[in-house]
C-alpha cells in the first residue's frame, strides 16, 4: 500500500511519472492501494479503468497506472532493496 498523504490531508509535493502499482489481491485494483483513495473525503482519488488520478488533490500531480510496467520492471530485483546505493545523478 502506498500513502501520499496523511489522513488530515498534509502532504508534501509529489510528481509521479511512470509509476506503476500491481495489486494482487482478487478484484482490486491500484486505486485500492494508494491513499488518498476513493473513500478519502476532499482529497479523493479517481479510476478510469487504466490509471488512478488524484483530481482534488493538488499536492499530488500525475497518475498511478494499474499494472505493470509494459516493458518489465525498471531495476531488477538484485539492483533494489536494503543493499542499494545510488550512483547519483546523471545530468
């Protein structure tokens, strides 16, 4: 489950971009597991069927698309996890 925000609605500013959520629990789908989601008063969240959007919530921009990502996993499973440091960024 992933939380955006916090049940009073504080949140810092997120932007996602090719951000992908598999839920694999039976007839659910991403938009049961992000919060805000579609039971969270004033900063709800919306599913068309492909993607979770979060219209009333202004601190977070971008979708959710429900699935995986359609070329497989960005890192591999022994490139993530406890383990991990990051090479930094490349401008």
């Amino acid at each position: 489950m992933l939380y955006f925000a916090n049940p009073d609605g504080s949140a810092p500013p997120l932007n996602l971009d090719n951000f992908y959520v598999k839920n694999n629990r039976p007839g659910q789908n991403a938009q049961h597991a992000v919060y805000p989601d579609a039971t969270a008063t004033g900063m709800d969240s919306a599913f068309d069927g492909t993607t979770v959007s979060f219209p009333t919530f202004s601190q977070v921009k971008g979708t959710v698309t429900d699935g995986n990502p359609p070329n497989g996993d960005f890192v591999t499973s022994a490139g993530a996890g406890v383990g991990y440091t990051t090479p930094g960024y490349v401008g």
